[in-house]
C-alpha cells in the first residue's frame, strides 16, 4: 500500500497540475493508494505563489492579500471536506481552475458558484467556513505540515508499505511533474530506494528538492 500525502496551495496552478497527474496515476494502477490533499499557509508558501504569479511579493499590502486570499480558500476547502472526499476535490481543483484567470477574485459568490456546480450543501458549506472545528481542521493539516517539514506547494510526500511497515518517507518539493510523482509511486521500492533511482535525474529535474524523512 502507497500513502501519498500531497501539501497544496488551494489557488495555486501547479498544485492543480500536481492533483490531476496524481489522480492520473492512481487511475491507471492497480496499487493501492491511499492519497490527501492537505493545504498549508505560511509566508514562504505565499512569496512562492506570487513569484509565480509575477507579483510583487515586497509589497505588503498585496503579500497580505495574498495571504487573507489563500487563509479565505483553505478554510472554504476544509469546510466542503465535511461533506464528503469527491465533491471536496472537485470544488478545490475547481477553485483552482478560477484562479487561471487574471485578478480573480476570492468571494460568497465565487465560493457558492463552484459549490453548486460540484453539489456541495452551500447553506451547509457557508455555516462550516469559518466555523471552529473547521479552523480546528486547518491547524490539524498546519501541525502536520510543520512535522512534516513543508515548506513550499506542491509538495508531496509518500511512504510506501508494501514491503512491510515503513518509517520513512519520501518528501519531493516541487512535484508538479507526472512522470516524477509516477516513479515517486513506484509499488515495491523503499522511499531510500526511490530517492537513489530520483537523484541521478537531478540533471533533468533541477526545481526538485528530495529528502527522506521519518
């Protein structure tokens, strides 16, 4: 059995594109994966998305909207979780498609539009988002995060059991790659393993950080 733990930013492009080879993956293997999207916020995090969008990330006003943005999507996306896996993975991944767009915007009406469009209970969907046990699932992922050391999106990390119980596993920065994140998924080799084979490619994955952790 694979678990694969995917750290996302819930408006970022190359977390979206990260989700979809993930689930690319899974649906051509026969292997069991067990998989997560977890989003974090934090301030490195938010300076790797505006670097990526070409903003300013020395202006503060824009670094803290960009902040109160990501924080807004999180706890929208935590929120849809309490109503099932699929639906929630349709509305982040959906969440992040509008975020193609240019100046997009984070808001009720943007928030409920997407919830309608995947089936979500938006009078439901709207008491949960800022709720308590929804802020209290935010921290969870952040604590999980922080163990974890993650410090930018998309990052992944995967322990792979189907040579017995594993206490390490594989952590990759920048996985927005299907043909790495595939062998990342590679039934039967150990995340030591994995990260030999991943390490001579360096040459040709140089935005890659790998480490083995436990």
């Amino acid at each position: 059995m694979l678990e694969v733990f995917l750290f996302i930013n819930p408006i970022g492009q190359l977390c979206l594109r990260s989700e979809e080879a993930l689930l690319k993956i899974i649906g051509e293997t026969d292997a069991n994966i067990h998989f997560k999207f977890i989003p974090v916020l934090n301030l490195k995090n938010v300076e790797h998305y505006m670097q990526f969008q070409q903003q300013n990330s020395h202006d503060l006003n824009l670094r803290n909207h960009v902040f109160s943005t990501i924080y807004e999507a999180v706890l929208a996306y935590k929120a849809a979780t309490f109503q099932g896996g699929k639906k929630s993975q349709s509305f982040l991944m959906q969440l992040q498609q509008a975020f193609r767009e240019p100046d997009m915007e984070l808001n009720n009406e943007l928030v409920l539009t997407i919830a309608k469009r995947v089936g979500l209970d938006t009078e439901m969907l709207l008491e949960d988002w800022h709720s308590p046990l929804t802020k209290q699932a935010f921290d969870s992922d952040q604590q999980l995060s922080c163990e974890m050391n993650i410090q930018m999106t998309p990052s992944a990390v995967v322990f792979n059991y189907s040579k017995g119980e594993s206490e390490s596993g594989l952590l990759i920065e920048n996985c927005d790659s299907y043909e790495l994140l595939k062998q990342a998924c590679c039934a039967g080799t150990t995340p030591e393993q994995t990260f030999q084979a991943l390490q001579k490619q360096k040459s040709t994955l140089s935005r890659v950080a790998l480490h083995v952790i436990s």
